[in-house]
C-alpha cells in the first residue's frame, strides 16, 4: 500500500464463469497489477484514493461472467457495490454453482482506513433457487458500535435482502485490522459468500517492520464442497481446502494453485483469514520457520515469533514473512481439522514463489515445528489487563457458564437449542416489545445490564470456535491452559473453546448496545442451533442505536417472498 517498485503479483485466483457453461473449466483471470511497495516514509492514507472502485452494474455483470480472461475488481471500499450473484465456479478442479461476491471467490476485497465511513451497497442479483436467495452481509470483528442495525445476522439485527433488491450498510470503522465479511443467513456463505476486508492504520506501530502489505498480502483459508449447502446434512467433511480461492482434491492433483509471489529481500506483512464454514487449519510455509504474529482478530499484538499456525473457523492473523531464502518454489501447507488430510500431489496447499523461479510445483520437504503458535503466550500490544479483576474489584457483574451438548443431530448450549426468531429481534425491540425474553426461547437470550462486567465460560470439546459480535474479549482462560491470565490476556473475537477437560473464559465489558450473537462459527453447527444471544442495554435502544428507513423495509420484502424465492 505504498509507492515503489513493482514485483509482485496477485495470488492467482479464479474467475466465475456462467451456469449454462457448467461443463466447462472455469476460467482463472490473468494476474492483476503488481504489488506496490510501501514506501516506510508516507502514511497508509496517502496511497487509499489510487484505489478506485469499480461499480459492478448488474448488466457489468452478466458480460464479467461470460468474458475469458476478464480482470475482476481487486478491491472496493470504503464506498462502493457488493454485488451478489449466482455462477458456476471450477476451484479445485470440479465445477459447481456458488454463491459470489464481485463475480470471484474469495469475494472482492474490501479496505479503508481507520476511522472511514463505510457505505457498502448489497446488491442482491441471486436467481438459483438450488441456493438460498435472499442474503444478509456480516461484518466480523467490525464491533458496529451505534449501529447494531448493520451488523448482518438474518433475525437478529435484519431481515434478509431479498433477490432483486438492495440494501446499503453505512457505519463507520474505529477500529484497524483483519477483518471478514461473509453472508449471515443459514448456512449459504458455504456456498460462496465470503471474502476478507481490511482496514489500514496510517498510525500503525509495526510500519517500519515489514515493506509490503497490500490487498495481495491477504491470504485466505477455506473449505469447499461439492454438495450445495441446502442439500447437506450433518456436518458434512470438506471436499478440498482453498487457498486464495484455488486447490486440488485427490482426484484433481492437475489443478491450478495459488501462488504468492514474493521478491528476495522484502518483508511482507501476511494477513491470514480463516474463512472456513467447519476446519481449523495448521498454517506453515516450508523454510520458512520466523513467522512473527503482529494481529490477532483486529488487535494489534506484541511481536511473537512461531514457526506454524493453528487457526480456527473465523480468526485472523497478521504475520510478518521475511522473503530471506534462496530463490526457488516453496510449499504453504494448511491441513485442515476436517476433510482429507495431509499434502500428497498438493492438496491443502499453495505455492511460495520467489520471483525469478520456475514455473513450477515446489519440491521442499515440511519443516518439523518446534515453536508452535500457543494462544496462551500470544499479548496484545496496548495491555491493560481483563477488566475488574478479582484481586481488586471482586467478582464479575454476571457470570455464565455455558455447557454444549448434541442430541439428535441438534446443538445446545444448557439444554436449549437455538432457533431464530421470524422477526429479528432488533426490531421487536425498536417496535415496542417489552422485554428480550419474550422474543426468544427461554435460555436462548440473555439481558445484560449497561457498563457492567461479563464473563463467560464454556467447556471444552470438540475444538467449537466461537465468536462474539459487537466486541472483543479477553481469553482469561486459554484453550490447552488451566492458568487464569488477568493480568495481559490475549485479546481477540474468536476463540476455540479446545478438547475436554478445558474450561475457555472470557470477559468483556457491556459498552456496546444491541442484539450481539454468540455463536459457534462452524457454520453447520450454528445452523443446528449452537448460539445464544446477548441483550446489552435493551431499555437503551431506541436512543441508542440507529437504523435507516430501508432497514425498516427488509421485513415486509422478504415476507412477500414466495416459498422458492427465499
């Protein structure tokens, strides 16, 4: 995001191609622009206007997908059109329908700076009816302080959008870091909707630490499936790992990888987003064993240096790679908790290419980890310690302690099973409703008073990451650790509650009004009803939290739908 040479090109990623083509091989558009090198002396702001956006009109639209070689928009924002369409895709060598944001996967990227206004318009031009139609956009780790109303979960803060229509989100960004976006309805961002979003600090501390970081430094993790999400049961095993939208399944080992180029001598700020509806992953680039972590989730961390990764459904992670190893092709592996296993013929993986290498797959052995990334060691970089601890202020506002169990393929959290609302419960709220309890299930909602301490403890197994909306936490406890940590906790959005005998515990404090969820983000396991909401100041609302006149018009568009049109 700077001036400079130019030397690096983009991650190859695929091109959508239209659904009457499905027995075609999707198209991968040529590599766009090279990376800019950032020049140390200028603040990131001074580069954001060179990034125009391109407005994907829906006629625009139509001609990208059936265009060969049509280079897609890198990135949009902080003002711009998510358009959301339907076409068939080939990722890891088979061709299936998706869901796709700015006609790619992963979806466009969108980035601003700190303290921008962001107003993204969702424009929804879905038509397969093999897919969910209807869409609602979340913003994760955007804590949406002000404004609850365009924070994404369909029936909890929105109706969805229904296909035909638009709906544009408009708050503004204090925060800086790694960030996601991807549809909140079902389970429909399996299908596709999903891509990052980064917002740029021209005050960042580590700037002089690392030489590039671009759009093209984003680095994305996710699953694929075959099978189209309404027509999975269960929780269904990935088919492939995606590597900045591309990989291999063990019957398709001749199928394009991702490639990060990257020129000898540079520094290169990674943001790794997991952006998977189930796997965990553990992440390492061969030869390559100084990764030093800077960000975790959009919170700015002390410098700790690992050589592999673990990263669940929905975290983050800024690392810095130096480009320090003799020129060559070198393996990044990310072998996921779920699916098939392992590197043969170059599954769950992509390529690290060093310019002036051969075109080719990298011959590099794995590198046997001895450092480890460990949540526990890992400290935010502004330390002020978990609020009210015990040794000074006593016991926390409120506690929770929520037990998970599975019966008949159904998730619960304290024996109750979550099962959305038909009206979001913003809105009942806003239109009068006396009280949170009486929208949902008992156990399925929890008022919690205003500027008030939280904590809240989940048993571990199953390894369930789960995500808080509208703030950060501290991990107190960390999953693998029975030491409570109240003095410098890590800091995040995003937490695995880890294996059996773990007792994962976070704090936070109540300073953000809204309808925030609390939820597993393996996708499959949120839809079996693994989630609870939080109902932070409700008597507050109404002053409290804004909304526009066409939030007040999602309901009444989407219930006018049709039973095939949702």
């Amino acid at each position: 995001r700077g001036t400079g040479h130019c030397s690096q090109p983009r991650l190859s990623s695929p091109t959508a191609i239209p659904p009457q083509q499905d027995e075609c091989r999707a198209i991968k558009i040529p590599e766009l622009p090279c990376i800019r090198q950032r020049a140390a002396s200028l603040p990131v702001r001074s580069t954001l206007p060179e990034r125009k956006m391109t407005k994907l009109s829906t006629s625009f639209l139509s001609i990208a997908l059936a265009v060969a070689k049509l280079a897609l928009a890198a990135t949009v924002g902080p003002v711009g059109d998510i358009v959301v369409a339907n076409a068939s895709v080939t990722l890891d060598g088979t061709t299936r329908p998706a869901v796709l944001s700015g006609g790619q996967f992963p979806g466009t990227t969108i980035i601003g700076n700190k303290g921008d206004r962001f107003q993204l318009n969702v424009v929804n031009n879905q038509f397969d009816s093999r897919m969910l139609q209807s869409t609602s956009i979340h913003w994760h780790g955007i804590f949406q302080k002000g404004t609850a109303s365009y924070d994404g979960p369909a029936f909890i803060t929105q109706c969805p959008i229904a296909h035909g229509n638009s709906f544009l989100y408009d708050f503004t960004v204090n925060q800086a870091g790694t960030f996601w976006y991807h549809s909140h309805l079902s389970t429909q961002y399996c299908d596709g909707l999903r891509g990052p979003m980064v917002v740029y600090d021209p005050q960042d501390p580590y700037l002089g630490r690392y030489d590039v970081d671009d759009e093209t430094t984003v680095l994305t993790l996710a699953d694929w499936y075959h099978t189209l999400a309404k027509q999975a049961t269960g929780t269904p095993a990935p088919d492939s790992t995606l590597i900045q939208g591309l990989g291999r399944t063990p019957t398709t080992l001749t199928a394009p990888l991702g490639v990060l180029t990257v020129q000898h001598g540079l520094r290169y700020r990674i943001r790794l987003v997991n952006i998977a509806c189930s796997p965990n992953y553990v992440f390492q680039i061969d030869g390559h064993t100084n990764l030093t972590v800077i960000e975790a989730d959009g919170i700015t961390t002390q410098p700790y240096t690992v050589d592999q990764i673990t990263i669940f459904a929905g975290q983050r992670y800024s690392f810095i790679l130096n480009a320090d190893q003799a020129v060559g092709n070198y393996w990044i592996r990310a072998n996921p908790s779920a699916g098939t296993k392992g590197f043969a013929g170059g599954i769950n993986s992509a390529i690290l290419r060093y310019a002036g290498a051969t075109d080719a797959d990298p011959t590099s052995t794995q590198d046997v980890s001895t450092n480890a990334f460990v949540e526990a060691n890992m400290r935010p970089l502004d330390t002020p310690g978990a609020p009210l601890t015990p040794v000074s202020s006593g016991n926390p506002a409120k506690s929770f302690n929520f037990a998970i169990s599975v019966t008949g393929g159904k998730f619960a959290m304290n024996g109750v099973s979550f099962v959305p609302p038909t009206t979001p419960v913003l809105l009942q709220i806003l239109s009068g409703a006396e009280d949170a309890q009486s929208l949902l299930p008992t156990g399925s909602v929890f008022p919690l008073p205003k500027n008030s301490l939280i904590q809240v403890s989940i048993p571990g197994g199953g390894q369930h990451p789960f995500h808080l909306h509208g703030h950060a936490f501290d991990v107190v406890r960390t999953a693998g650790s029975s030491v409570y940590n109240y003095a410098n906790p890590p800091r995040r959005d995003v937490v695995s509650v880890g294996n059996a005998g773990d007792n994962v515990t976070i704090r936070f404090v109540t300073d953000n009004d809204g309808p925030w969820f609390l939820h597993c983000h393996i996708d499959w396991h949120l839809e079996a009803g693994l989630a609870i909401v939080f109902a932070e100041d409700v008597p507050d609302w109404n002053t409290t939290i804004s909304h526009s006149p066409a939030w007040n018009d999602l309901c009444p568009a989407y219930d006018a739908l049709g039973a095939s049109d949702l």
